[in-house]
C-alpha cells in the first residue's frame, strides 16, 4: 500500500510565519493576539525589528532559519481581514501556501497547550477563514496555541478579546516561546517531525 505523505513542499524556499492579532494598544495583552506574541518572541531571537511593508499593510522582519530565507509578519489589518496581507506576502516573497506557518489562538484547546497542523478547518476563526479565501486553500501550516474555553455562558467573541487571567500571565511568557519554537521546528524539521516533539505522548 502507497503511503501518501501530508508533508508540506520539501523542506527549502522562503517560508512565511504569521502571528495572528488585532492592531492597536488597547488589544496588546488580549488572547486573540497571541500570534502576535510569537512573532515578536521570534523576531526578539534575531535580534530584528519590524517594519513596515507597504505593498501587504504587514509589519515584517526579514531573517534566515538554517538555509531558508524567513519573512515574520504581523498584518496590520483587523483578524478578520488577515488574509489579504497575507496573500499579499505570499504573492510577493513567491512563498507557496505549504510553506507559510500561521500561528493563532485556539479555544478547543487548553490554556498552554500547543497543537501542529496543515490544512483542516477554521473551528469558526475569523483570521483563518480569511486566510483561507484569500489563498483559495486551507493547506497551509498552523501553530494553534490554546488560550481555553471561555467560563460559563460568556461569548467567545468577548473571551478572546479580553486579557490573559493573572495565573496565565505566570506561564504565557514559556507558552509564547514554546509556540515559537513551534513554528521554526515546522520549517526546520516538517510537519510530522514537528508534531511528534510537540504533541503529547
């Protein structure tokens, strides 16, 4: 029997990491921009600062991953629109969707916990379904990184937008760097791989 592999292309190219977040001050601290939280952390590694790039109305940092050139952005458009800056990267970095790594918040999944995947569905997120239309596919990568289910009858909606309890904020700094080791671990090591390190036994 053939075994197909769900592997991404071949683990060469530039890649795309995209953290996932709302502009503004006000979201900084909040869970739906946790994305954003790794980018930084990952951009922190380089020692790079973003800047701007106008052409896809992104915030970018341009760095190496081993022998790969890697663009880190972070959209400047609301979650809901992320995918129009990030089609507009892909177009211009010629990066292909199986090489682009999204990184976002995940309420099916526990606070801390981190979960690797290509393709699948959006679980009724705002930004990947976006990205998905965008793109015209959903086989892209995605570094899920669990903020919870919200308590009681509270609207996901609000839950997300609100900030990290303080007994989160203890653990989110380790939760962040997990998540960014994540995501360079996918393009340095494939998808499986990355997953078996990751996920729990």
């Amino acid at each position: 029997m053939t075994h197909v592999s769900t592997e991404p292309a071949p683990l060469d190219g530039p890649a795309l990491i995209v953290g996932l977040g709302n502009p503004g001050p006000q979201y900084e601290k909040t869970r739906h921009n946790v994305g954003f939280m790794v980018a930084d952390a990952l951009a922190g590694r380089i020692g790079g600062a973003f800047s701007s790039h106008k052409k896809s109305n992104s915030d970018i940092v341009q760095a190496r991953l081993g022998s790969r050139s890697v663009v880190i952005a972070k959209p400047r458009t609301f979650m809901n629109l992320s995918g129009q800056p990030v089609a507009a990267l892909a177009r211009f970095f010629s990066i292909e969707p199986a090489n682009i790594v999204v990184v976002h918040d995940e309420l099916d999944i526990d606070f801390g916990a981190l979960r690797l995947k290509l393709g699948g569905g959006e679980g009724g997120h705002n930004g990947l379904r976006s990205i998905s239309q965008h793109l015209s596919t959903k086989d892209y990568l995605r570094v899920r990184v669990g903020v919870g289910r919200p308590p009681g009858r509270m609207d996901p909606a609000s839950f997300v937008l609100k900030p990290f309890s303080a007994a989160e904020r203890k653990d989110l700094g380790v939760v962040v760097e997990e998540a960014a080791d994540a995501a360079e671990l996918l393009l340095s090591a494939g998808l499986e791989a990355a997953q078996n390190r990751v996920h729990p036994r």
